[in-house]
C-alpha cells in the first residue's frame, strides 16, 4: 500500500499497546496509524506499561516513534483522549490536563453520528483481582511475560514452517474454562456499568479480547490489543462500528517479514471479510 491515502473514520479506538513492554508490536500499529486516520481517538488505557518499565527499561525507537505519531496526528486537528488503564495508572493523576494536544481522563462519554451514547473505559476497574489482590495481579503479569515468551517460540517455529501466525495466549482464552469465564464476567461487568450510566455501550480494553456483542439493550465493545491480536476498533461516518485486524488490512508485516494472521481455535487461518 505504499503512498496510499490513508483511510479515514469518524472515530477510532485503540487499547493495550504497552509501549515499555518487548510483547509491544509497536511497529505493527505505527503501519496501521499510517494507513488509518479518524477525526477523533481514544487511546483505551495500557498505553504504556508502567509495571514493565519499572521493573526493566525498555524503550526502542519503534515505541518513541508511535507516541510521535499519535502526537502528529493530534497537531494535524485529531481529537485525542488518553484514558488511563491499571498498567499506566499513573496517568490518573493527570486527568484534564492535555499532552500536545492530548487530554488524560478516567473515563469518557462518545457519541456516534447516528447519535448512540457510549462509555468508554480501560476496564481495569471491574478487575477484581487488579483492585482486591493487587500482589496476584503483579504474579499473573509475570505469567503473561512467559506466555508471549511462549508466543514468540511458537511463532519463529511456525514461521520456519511456513504457518500463519498463532497467539498461544489467545488461544488459552478461548479454550481454558477459567478464562473464558473470567471474559464473560467481565463483559456481564462493563455492560452493567453501562446501564447505570444510562449509555447505549460500552467501549473498552483490559482484558486483550476484541469483541462486539449486544447484550439486550447494551452493546458491548472490546478493542483488543497490540500484543497479540493487532486489533482497533472504527466508527464509520454512520455510526457503524467494526474491528480492523492489522494483518486483514495490511497483507504485509512491516519488519522481519512476519504475517499476523489471526486464525480460529482450531488453527486454521481466519479470512478477511
């Protein structure tokens, strides 16, 4: 797609890059910023990860190259707001300040051009184990380093073998029952709080799992991330919602000649709509 126009959207929301963090795919979402552009962004909690950088710094010229991008697109008239999540949780502290043309919030209310009402939050705040058990939540990080440890084996192998791209992670969720009980409850979670808001949805990160669901009046939107799946979610000048998969939208991995393609539980390779 070299010298294209970039495809442009209402709205976009991205979550969970964890900039800091070596699982960052930052060179994926820089490709995908260069090639997809809205009028207004939110940036869904986990930007960067605190937790990591803390304990190691880690901070290469692909990931002071995102924050670059977001702040050009920010100077060039995009409507940018920072919604802090548990990883970069010190960013809080800075609710309603802005940042090169890019306020810091809690929380934030979005509305679509069909004129549905939309909560739009990390997440991290229905966590129970994040808010109760804040030492078990430091130990499940370590075990989420170990499996994108795990990832990246598996992906070099299946590279050498000519295979698609395959998250270990993902697969886990969709597979482990405790996982997949944990995602329902947290769903059931944000689409009661968004019933106390008195919004339509409810549009969040956290938890690593693109997704849109209705659950009777409420509908349920996840971003996804940019560790695992690539994924964002746009509104188009309708009002229509969707998820973009990086790897459906840019046939070609930047670097390294890697190919994210997102594939089912069963391993076989997912095709574009």
């Amino acid at each position: 797609m070299p010298g294209a126009e970039p495809r442009t959207f209402r709205s976009m929301f991205i979550s969970d890059v964890h900039l800091g963090s070596k699982a960052a795919k930052a060179e994926f979402l820089i490709d995908f910023l260069r090639h997809h552009d809205a009028d207004i962004i939110y940036l869904v909690g986990d930007i960067v990860d605190g937790w990591r950088l803390r304990r190691s710094w880690h901070w290469p010229q692909s990931h002071n190259d995102v924050v670059q991008k977001l702040l050009r697109k920010a100077r060039k008239g995009a409507s940018i707001t920072y919604i802090a999540g548990n990883h970069d949780e010190f960013a809080r502290q800075f609710q309603g300040v802005h940042f090169g043309g890019i306020v810091v919030a809690d929380r934030a209310t979005h509305e679509t051009a069909d004129g549905k009402r939309f909560l739009v939050i990390h997440g991290d705040q229905f966590d129970t184990v994040v808010h109760n058990a804040r030492w078990l939540a430091y130990l499940g990080d370590y075990a989420y380093d170990g499996a994108m440890l795990v990832n990246r084996v598996v992906t070099r192998l299946r590279q050498l073998l000519g295979l698609p791209y395959w998250s270990f992670s993902s697969w886990a969720k969709v597979n482990v029952k405790k996982a997949v009980n944990f995602i329902g409850s947290f769903q059931t979670m944000l689409t009661e709080e968004a019933r106390r808001s008195h919004v339509d949805g409810v549009i969040c990160g956290h938890i690593h799992h693109a997704a849109i669901e209705n659950y009777e009046d409420v509908q349920y939107i996840n971003t996804g991330d940019w560790v695992e799946s690539c994924t964002a979610v746009v509104e188009h000048f309708d009002g229509q919602m969707e998820i973009l998969h990086w790897a459906h939208v840019l046939p070609e991995a930047p670097v390294g000649g890697e190919v994210l393609v997102p594939i089912d539980i069963k391993g076989r390779a997912v095709q574009a709509a």
